[in-house]
C-alpha cells in the first residue's frame, strides 16, 4: 500500500472526528439561551471540543482556525478556559462563537471535498 493513503486515511478518519466534535459543539451553542459567555463556558464543559487537538488538523487553514480559537480560550497566564471565557466581552464571546461555527462548515466542506476525490 502507498504510504499517501495510509496518511490520507488517517488525516480524513481524524478530521470526520473533529466535523463531529465542532457539529456537537455548533448545536449545543445554538441551543442555548444564555450569555454568549455562558454558552461557550458550557460548550466547553459539555461536548467534547476541548478534547480537539492541533494535530486532527492538516497543516494550513484548518489547523491555524483551530489554534487561533484556542487561543483566545486557552491563555498562557490561564489556562482554564472557563476563567479566560468568563472575562470576555460579549463581543469577544461573539466572536469565538462564530469562529466555531465558521472552522466547523470549513471542516466539513473540507471532508466533502475530500471524499469527492476519492
């Protein structure tokens, strides 16, 4: 077998992986009625986005959307993200919560596009 494929494999089992975890997350923030901060605090807390690493992305748009993400949940000085959440404006809140939404219709277009090639 060519090495292309297992890889390929791989990086389309990891990103229909993430399509799911971003899927969840997008109808748990579009379900709840609360502050955009306590919609993304619970996100956070109740789907499995935080367990969505950097390498479940290929290199390039995917993964540098994702990581920007992170890192406006995800602070150096603290990394608790409830914490980091609970001190954004509702327009920073806003503004990760579009970022979800976005990184999850690229994710799946991603996947089509991929499965289209096949």
């Amino acid at each position: 077998m060519f090495p292309y494929v297992k890889d390929f494999a791989t990086m389309t089992k990891s990103l229909s992986r993430c399509a799911e975890h971003l899927r969840h997350a997008v109808r748990h923030l579009a379900n709840s009625s609360s502050t955009p901060q306590a919609k993304l605090t619970n996100m956070y807390k109740d789907t499995l986005f935080g367990s969505t690493s950097e390498g479940d992305f290929p290199d390039g748009y995917l993964r540098s959307s994702y990581l920007a993400i992170k890192a406006l949940v995800i602070k150096a000085d603290e990394p608790q993200a409830a914490v980091n959440i609970a001190g954004m404006s509702d327009e920073q809140a806003l503004e990760v919560i579009g970022r979800i939404c976005v990184l999850s219709e690229a994710v799946a277009y991603e996947l089509g596009r991929q499965s289209n090639s096949l």
